[in-house]
C-alpha cells in the first residue's frame, strides 16, 4: 500500500514537472559525483614524511614513501647472488592500527610482479610476502607456479611500542626474532628464492603503486648480505639499544645501514656507501600507478571492503532515476532504449572518474566500483520503472499512469 502511494506521487510528480526540472537534478547528481569521485583533487599531493624531532627517525603520517635510486645495478656485484639476506628494522607502530590492508614498511621493488619481497603490517601483525622462484621442466616451461610464499608473526607490531626486528633467509630457511629473540623459524623457505639478479629499488612506507602506505616511526634499518646467526642477531640488537647503530656491520655482510640521523633534508645516508642514499620527496609519487585493477586484485573479506561496495552502489541508484527520468522527459524513447542509453551514460561517467584517479596519486582506479557503479544505476532503473511505469503501457511506453 505505502509502495502504491509512492508510486503514485512519483509517477504523477514525473508527468507534471519539466524537462528542466530533470536537468537540475541529474546536473546536480553529476557534478557531486564527479567531485566526490575525485576529492581531494591532490594531482601532486604532499609526501607525508616528516623527521621526528626528538630522537633519530622518520614518522610516516599518511600517503607517503622513502625510495632509493636502482641499487646493485650491476648482476655481477649483486651482495645476495647467494639468496642469503637479514633485515634489521627499528620500527614504532602508530598508537591507533589499521585493518584496512597490509601497510607496507619495507619494499625490495624490481620492476617485475609480482614484488620481490616486502615487510609489512597488517593491524599487529608482522607480515613477510616474498615472490616464489618459478620450477623450470627440461623444456624450459613452468610446471609449478604461485606467486607469492607469505609468512608472518602475530602481534609482533603492538601499537605505540618500539619494536626491533630481525630476519633472517637463506639456504636454511627463514627466522624471525623480535628484539633480539628467536619467535618463529620456518625451515625451507628463503625470502630471496625469486631474486634473479634484476637490479631493485629499496622503498620504504608504502608499496610501488601506493596502495599500502604504513603509518609509523622507522628509526633504523640494516640490510646484510648473509644470514646472522642468533647470538649476533642478540648483540647487534643489544648495541641498537645502547649506542643506536651496530658496531661492527661491515664484518658481518652489512651492505646497507640507514640511522636517520640526519633529523633534516630530504636525503637519508647509507652508513655503509657513500652510494645507494634514501630519498624523501616532496611529492607522493607511486612508481607504478594500475589502471582498473581488477576484483581479484582489491577485494578482501572485511567490513572496508563490504562498505565500499555498498556506498558505490547506493550513490549510483538516484542516477539510474533521475537519468531516466531527464531522458524521458527530454525525447521519447521506447522504455529499453532509455533504460540502455542511461545504462551506458552512466557507465560512461563511472569509467571516466577512474580513469582520472589514475592521476591522482591517493586514489585508485578499480574496475570493482565501476561494476558497483553500474549495479547502482540499474537498481535505479527499476525503481524508475516500478514508480513511473506501474500500469498497463502502450507499445511505446508513452503513457504509463493517471496524470494528475
């Protein structure tokens, strides 16, 4: 009955008002679209990286990223040609954690996907995602294949707490110590079995695309070119602890030791090389920007997730009615052609607001809210049609219900 009601009013409200009337609205739903769609407008947005004032360190606030030039560029003079490496990280998880993705602290970034290796935080836990090396048959053809091998440690990153961690990979499999103890091994896998030599970037606080920035302090970082066993791993964590540096890194395979000492500028020195310094930009650049990155890529099982989804579709649904409604009113059409051209008017303005997120650096362009988008436009179809047309029709679908 109160269905009826509506139905009534809103078919009688489509007969009585003018075309104008119609433009308002659907001008009006557009532009807010477009700008929602687009907000913040940041095309070259602020790197969020700040020197902490009181201590040693970086405090990553927000989108933003730490990149080094091509490290090692040289295969031959590549520090890990024997996929042997430990990872040293001094890290102060922010007081307030997200459960919106994996932030990612540490990248090693090739070029290649997927990514070489990454240290990451998923709400408190440490995650470590590694590229799988590829099983060749005689041919010369994969006969086994998974991307990723991940591994991790619950509760490692507790929020507003310093924390040192260590890894450790190699032929023997890979370790985990949290300040300066052994948490968890895991025989068999290396970290680096994917390497092959290909030249790579270090990138801290986010990953190549810009889709899984870490929030924190970063106070020192050391990467070795060998496994260390579990007695150095203790004192070199003890002599973080002490003096804020290890003191003998170059004995023990150290090819790259960054202290954020420098507590100003833009440059982060390698302790180690004179070569292979840190850059902090002034504009958030991801070095790898995805164009409707697909489904598969983006959707997790989480409420961020299921509340994107729903608030693309909803935002969608006044457009598929008052699209219909202009175009109705604005030319005669048979009901399938209006419903198709404003079906395909919308998707045209969906396709168009990623496509520009592309260069917006903090958004991204994902073929699921356009799938959304579209969901949104033919739910506002129907209702279109329910209310509009909830009577007997002619064959052109001219007239529809009692005019006031």
């Amino acid at each position: 009955m109160v269905f009826q009601i509506i139905s009534k009013f809103t078919c009688r409200l489509f007969h009585k008002k003018s075309t104008a009337f119609f433009g308002v609205i659907i001008f009006a739903i557009c532009t807010i679209t477009l700008i929602a769609g687009l907000w913040p407008f940041e095309f070259h947005p602020v790197n969020k990286v700040a020197w902490l004032g009181d201590r040693n360190g970086v405090n990553f606030y927000g989108q933003s990223m730490i990149v080094s030039p091509i490290l090692w560029d040289d295969p031959q003079k590549s520090p890990f040609q024997n996929k042997s490496i430990t990872i040293e990280l001094w890290v102060h998880p922010p007081a307030k954690l997200s459960d919106v993705g994996i932030g990612r602290i540490v990248s090693l970034y090739d070029g290649q996907e997927p990514d070489l290796l990454f240290l990451g935080q998923w709400k408190s836990h440490l995650v470590i995602w590694s590229r799988i090396q590829i099983i060749q048959n005689k041919f010369q053809k994969p006969v086994k294949r998974r991307d990723y091998g991940e591994i991790g440690l619950r509760d490692a990153l507790s929020k507003d707490n310093d924390q040192f961690l260590t890894i450790t990979s190699g032929a023997g499999g890979t370790s985990i110590y949290l300040n300066g103890k052994l948490v968890r091994a895991n025989p068999g896998y290396n970290v680096l079995s994917g390497f092959a030599g290909i030249p790579f970037r270090l990138m801290l606080g986010n990953s190549p695309t810009g889709e899984g920035y870490w929030t924190g302090y970063l106070s020192g970082l050391a990467i070795y070119n060998q496994t260390l066993t579990s007695s150095r791993v203790l004192k070199s964590y003890r002599e973080w602890m002490d003096k804020g540096y290890p003191s003998t890194p170059r004995e023990n395979g150290c090819t790259a030791l960054y202290l954020f000492n420098e507590r100003k500028g833009a440059i982060v020195n390698n302790h180690m090389d004179t070569g292979n310094q840190l850059l902090i930009p002034e504009v958030f650049t991801p070095f790898r920007r995805i164009v409707l990155s697909p489904p598969w890529h983006d959707f997790r099982w989480d409420r961020s997730s299921l509340q994107d989804i729903t608030i693309n579709i909803i935002w969608f649904i006044p457009f598929g009615f008052f699209g219909a409604a202009f175009l109705g009113k604005m030319k005669q059409f048979r009901k399938s052609t209006l419903y198709l051209t404003t079906a395909m008017i919308g998707l045209g303005l969906s396709l168009a607001i990623e496509l520009l997120q592309v260069y917006i650096p903090t958004r991204h362009s994902q073929l699921t809210d356009v799938i959304c988008n579209l969901t949104g436009i033919i739910m506002g179809l129907v209702l279109f049609h329910k209310m509009v047309f909830p009577s007997s029709e002619d064959t052109h679908g001219s007239r529809h219900c009692e005019e006031p």
